[in-house]
C-alpha cells in the first residue's frame, strides 16, 4: 500500500532524515519507533505532505504522492493525526467530526461513519454538543482520531498517538488501533511508547537519529538485545 524509497529530508541546510524506506501493506499495523528527536514526527508529516523530501519516492498503491499538497494526499485515501491532536477548540465536537468529512466520497457517506465513530468513541457522542476545548485529553485524542476516520480513508497516520496521556488512556487508545485495524483499515505509527506499540504493531522499525537502525515483526524486535536495553529499560 505505503512504499517509500530512498527519502532524505532538510530543513534548509540541515538533513534530518537519511535513505528512509520502509513498506505498509493493506491491513498492516505498521510502527516506526525511537526516542523523541530520531526523526520519526518529520517522516509522517513528509508523508503527508507537511514537508517536501529533497530526494525519494512516496508511493501509494503505486502513484507517487511526493510533492502532492496535503489535500490532494487526503483525496488519495491518506488521513493523519497529528502530535497535539490539533482540534477547533471553539468548535463542537460534532462540527469536529463533520470537518474531517469535508471530500465528497466522505460526504456521501457521513452519517454512517458519524454513527461508526460514536460506536468507537460512545463518549463522544454524550458530548456531541461540547466545546472540544472542554474535552479532557484523552477525550481530545479520541476526538482526533474519529476526525480522520471520518474522512474514509485507506491509510492512518498517528503521529505520537499516546504523549502527555495517563497510562489508562494509552491503553484504551492502543485498544482503539486495533478495533480500526480490525475494520480493515491500515496504520502507520510513530511512537515513544515503544513496550505498548511492539504489542500492537505486525512490523516495526527503530529509528535513530534519522536513520532506520532495524526493522522486522514487532514480535522479534521486542526481543532484540539492543530495543530491550535502549527503549524498554532491560540489561
């Protein structure tokens, strides 16, 4: 589904991320993990179309999306949460939801997805009405990811999905990837929590200062002398 070769991304002068590439395939949870600073938030956002690579190739199902607008990445079935949730404060709740199915395909079938959504998030449907700057942080999150689900998409983008929650948030949040993967959606993450993201993820990779440094299925890296000693606090 999600191929990307070879990409190098700047920030002017400076190169941040070096020779990336990495696959997601249809119905993946794919996780690309490591410290805060290894690079992994400028990956997703060149995904969508937040920063352009200066080399590389970012293919889905085959039609390159570097240098697409994020709108037009957004059309091709690509939806994207991003760190800090992003909502309309001042907005309802509902108004939230609605926004994310602004493109045509997504309106056609908006009131279904609404009713999915609240099937996921019951609570956001008790606060429907609610100002989304009043929703605790855990509430924004699930505000945020039924936001992108709204769009109808192929592809999920979670951008550092659990920072700043409370460990039973972050459970409930790892619970939620899973029911949307189940629904036959595929995930790309990138994630801090690396113990909680091995245990969800099918494949990963380990990212370390703009570099991939390892790749296989979660299961094994979990077990890898290096992730253990570096990222799960095992000698």
């Amino acid at each position: 589904m999600l191929t990307i070769e070879h990409l190098d991304v700047h920030y002017g002068d400076l190169q941040v991320l070096w020779d990336i590439s990495l696959e997601v395939h249809t119905g993946e949870i794919v996780a690309m993990v490591g410290s805060n600073g290894a690079g992994k938030s400028t990956l997703i956002r060149t995904i969508a179309g937040l920063h352009r690579p200066t080399r590389g190739l970012i293919g889905l199902e085959g039609l390159p999306m570097q240098g697409l607008t994020p709108h037009r990445i957004v059309d091709l079935g690509v939806s994207m949460v991003p760190e800090g949730r992003r909502l309309f404060p001042k907005m309802t709740v509902l108004q939230n939801l609605e926004i994310g199915a602004f493109l045509p395909r997504a309106r056609k079938e908006k009131d279904a997805t609404l009713e999915s959504v609240y099937e996921i998030f019951p609570i956001l449907k008790a606060r429907s009405r609610q100002a989304a700057g009043l929703l605790s942080g855990g509430e924004q999150q699930m505000l945020a990811i039924g936001r992108a689900l709204m769009a109808k998409s192929k592809l999920l983008l979670l951008d550092e999905m659990s920072l700043g929650l409370s460990p039973i948030v972050v459970q409930q949040m790892f619970d939620v990837v899973l029911r949307v993967n189940r629904e036959g959606i595929a995930i790309f993450m990138v994630e801090q929590n690396v113990p909680m993201t091995l245990k969800v993820a099918h494949r990963a990779y380990v990212m370390e200062s703009g570099r991939i440094v390892m790749q296989g299925p979660a299961r094994e890296l979990v077990e890898s002398k290096h992730v253990k000693e570096a990222y799960l606090g095992v000698c």
